[in-house]
C-alpha cells in the first residue's frame, strides 16, 4: 500500500524543479509515478495469493520483493533512511517467506478449511442472508 500511495502522490505532484550549481533542472516524474503504483498493486496481489497458501505466490513474493530491495540500494542516495527502512524490511519479508514455508502454509490451508465456502464460518452459505440476527431462507 505504501509504493500505491507514494506512486499517486508523484502523479498528483509530477513535476520538480531542481536547482543546482549550474543549471536549473526540470523533472517529469510521472514514469516513476506509475511504476511504484503498478509495483504496489503486483505486491498486494501476490500477498493476498500468499495468504491464501499458494506455493507459486511465495516464489512470486520472493522475486517481487528482492527487486524492490533492490531498487531501493538504487534509491539509496536520494531517500536513505526510507530506503534502509525498507531494505530492512524487505530482509525481515524474504526471511519469512523462505524459512519454515511449509509449516506455514499447512495452517493457512487449515484455515481456509475451517472458514468453509467462499471463506464464510462454516454453517453459513453464500445462498443465505440475515436480517436482523435471523435467517432468510
């Protein structure tokens, strides 16, 4: 969520002026705007796939995430204790997702079993409504 709301905030404000020694530099963001919203939006997708139990979404996260380590070391210069923070983070996130792996997605399989159809408590289908504490049949 965070890369989705720092990519809106570069396309709502998407043009920079930036002074230096010798020139003044004008820069169109709107590129990098785009790229961290489409980047945000393929984390929340394969997290929510990871919290579903999906083996493929864990090498999925494993990639996605060590690129966005790695452009983070790019961005190192510019934003460095943001860009520590998250390599940090991504760190804490990849340790997560290669250790103890099949544990992990035992009890999210179980879960899932337990919540029933469509992830509702078990006893109650899609098909049936409640109004006001009782059953609509």
């Amino acid at each position: 969520m965070i890369n989705i709301l720092q990519g809106m905030v570069a396309l709502l404000d998407d043009e920079r002026v930036i002074a230096t020694p010798d020139a003044f530099v004008l820069v169109d963001i709107t590129s990098w705007g785009w790229a961290l919203v489409i980047f945000g939006a393929v984390m929340l997708t394969v997290g929510g796939f990871l919290l579903a139990g999906k083996n493929w979404a864990r090498i999925a996260a494993v990639v996605v995430i060590g690129l966005h380590a790695v452009a983070q070391v790019v961005s190192l210069g510019a934003y460095p204790g943001w860009s520590l923070l998250m390599i940090a983070l991504d760190t804490v996130v990849l340790f997560a997702l290669i250790t103890r792996w099949p544990e992990a997605a035992e009890e999210l399989r179980l879960q899932n079993e337990r919540a029933g159809p469509a992830g509702l408590p078990p006893g109650e289908f899609p098909h049936e409504a409640r109004s006001h504490g009782t059953r609509i049949s």
